[in-house]
C-alpha cells in the first residue's frame, strides 16, 4: 500500500479524487439516515456498522464541533 497523501499527486484527477469519495461518503450516509438503515465502514482495519442513530450523533457532534 502506498503511504502517500493522494491529495498530493501531480495528476488533478487523481488528487481531485480525494474530494469526490468525501463527498460520496456523505452522501451515503445521508441515504442511510432519510432510509433508517446502517452503512458498514472500515474503522482502524476493522468492519464496523453504524446505525442511522449512529450517524445521526456523528453529524451532530461535528455540528457542535464546528
């Protein structure tokens, strides 16, 4: 596995990237919560499913965050 920040690479595409799986992350947490269902994700290497519940405390803690 390659340790580099793929945000750093000098193709625009791939750098680009970054940005378009945030934003596809988001949006399916935002299907998982309108449809009350759990999303499974990596966390530390290992399989994790987070509820909508879950998701919903997610985002209002980085509400509150900001």
């Amino acid at each position: 596995m390659n340790p580099k920040d793929i945000r750093t690479s000098s193709d625009p595409d791939l750098a680009g990237s970054y940005d378009a799986m945030l934003r596809a992350a988001r949006s399916a947490q935002d299907l998982a919560i309108r449809t009350n269902t759990g999303i499974v994700v990596a966390v530390d290497g290992k399989l994790v499913e987070l509820t909508a519940a879950d998701l919903i405390k997610v985002r209002e803690q980085e509400t509150a965050d900001n």
